[in-house]
C-alpha cells in the first residue's frame, strides 16, 4: 500500500482550533486515501495564510521526501494562489495528488494554479471596491477595532501578570536569559498566550516588556540641602548658593546690600563703592 501524507491549512487559529475548514480537508483526504488504497501516516496542519511562507509546507515536502510518500491536500488553493510556487512544487521530487482533482497533471496543474491567482486578484479588488464605496456612504471602517485592542492588551497584561511569579523565580535560579527561560517554560509545559505553540525567546521578551510597563514609576528624591551658620549668609540654604555663586559664595558681603534685614553684616570694602547702583549679578563677581 503506498504511504501518503495530507497537509492542511487553515487561514487563522479561530479555524484551526474550531475546525472550520479543517475538518473538511480531513474528510476528503481521508476519503481519497480509502478509496485509492492509500495509508495515511501523518497529517500536517499549517495556520498561516498564503501571502507569507508556509514553512509547515517545506516540512511536509522534506518528510515525503525521507518516507517516499505522496503529498495529499484537499484542493491546489491549500497550496497556495501564486502560479511561480505552485509550479516549483510541482517540479519538485514529490508526488502531489489534489483530492478534487486527482487525475490532473503538471500542465492542468499549472493552469489550475493560474485560475487560482486570477481568482484572488479577483477577489482582492473586489473587497476594495466594496471598501470605498462603504467608505463613499459615510460606514465608519474598523469602529470596533480601538475597543477590540483595548480588550486584547488587558487580557494579555493579566497574562504577563500571571507569569510574574515564575520569571522571578527563575531569575533567583540563575535563569536570566531569554532562551533559558523559554526553554525551562517548555520543559514545565507552561502554555502560551495562545495555548497552541511553544515558547521563544522573543516571546519571553514580549512578555518581560509588558511587565515593564505595568511597574510603577518612582520619582527621584532631591538630596536634603545642607543649612548654613555662616554669619554672611542671609540664607539657611547653603548648597544653593554655593551652586550659584562657586567658592566665591562664602565671602561675599555685598550681595546683600539691598537686603534691609538685620542679618547683614557689612565688608571692609563696601565703603569704597557704591553698592545701591552695583546689580547683585555684578557684585557677585567682584
């Protein structure tokens, strides 16, 4: 009996956890396989949509390739809607069967894959169109969106919350980096935020980052200024001055000389000049 493998791909997690879609590739793979005196040894199952690289795909062709099996998907569009891939994948070493049409060969491939572009070309101008003309009536596009993102965010800051504690811990382990950590949260089993993958250092970075964020913010306690006893001083504050006037703080009288309080006590030199017309900025340099 020849030995066959399915690949499945589903557009988003919502499908590939609900089934949507997915069961049905399964049925008629399944049913194919029976059919046609196939054995279906392994199922690989991608959630990715098919603008950016189906890497589950590249593993499903290197696994046909080991085990000599056929490549088994539900319809070409599982494949993908880009003319140039489909046409290297079928070029490739593996046997691919397309379940809706199994009798078809590289060139009806070919033309079905070009069918398949056209069809999302199609598509793509025809959601615009009926996205401006929305727009052209006064619809407000993506209302709920702010509202959606606001509930994402609070759901996965109670998320980073929740893992707090074991990064902590870890940490106190000697468990520092972000590759340690996400291996240690693999071995335990620790889910994701989406429960249906395994972590990363650069989920782990994520999660660190919104930890961040959530710490309170503490301000910075100016140091207590040193009082003065300095009998030239009509200040207590002494530090200020200091960072105001230099080293010459200490022995200028004169500064003060419009100050009429009893703490002035007069220079040697003040007699000499006439201190009502000196500005203090002036005096303070003398």
């Amino acid at each position: 009996m020849k030995q066959a493998i399915a690949y499945y791909r589903v557009s988003t997690h919502r499908q590939g956890r609900s089934g949507l879609g997915l069961e049905a590739q399964q049925t008629v793979v399944a049913n194919y396989c029976r059919q046609n005196e196939y054995n279906l040894i392994d199922e690989i199952i991608e959630v990715k949509s098919t603008r950016k690289q189906q890497y589950r795909l590249l593993q499903a062709l290197d696994t046909c390739k080991h085990r000599k099996a056929t490549l088994m998907v539900a319809r070409l569009d599982r494949l993908g809607r880009d003319v140039e891939k489909i046409a290297r994948l079928v070029k490739s070493d593996v046997e691919i069967v397309v379940t809706d049409n199994p009798h078809a060969n590289r060139f009806t491939i070919h033309i079905l894959a070009a069918v398949a572009e056209e069809q999302r070309q199609r598509i793509s101008e025809t959601t615009k169109a009926a996205l401006d003309a929305a727009r052209k009536r006064g619809v407000i596009l993506g209302k709920h969106g702010k509202t959606l993102a606001r509930q994402n965010k609070k759901v996965a800051d109670e998320f980073a919350q929740q893992l707090s504690p074991m990064i902590k811990g870890l940490k106190k382990r000697g468990i520092i980096t972000m590759r340690a950590i996400a291996q240690e949260f693999n071995r335990q089993g620790v889910p994701t935020f989406r429960g249906d993958s395994q972590w990363h250092p650069s989920t782990v970075c994520a999660v660190q980052k919104r930890l961040k964020q959530k710490q309170p913010i503490t301000m910075k306690i100016q140091p207590d200024m040193v009082p003065s006893n300095e009998n030239n001083l009509l200040f207590d504050d002494r530090s200020l001055l200091e960072v105001a006037f230099g080293d010459k703080a200490l022995t200028i009288a004169s500064i003060n000389t419009n100050c009429d309080c009893d703490g002035y006590y007069p220079n040697p030199n003040d007699e000499e000049r006439d201190t009502h017309q000196i500005p203090a900025s002036t005096a303070a340099i003398c």
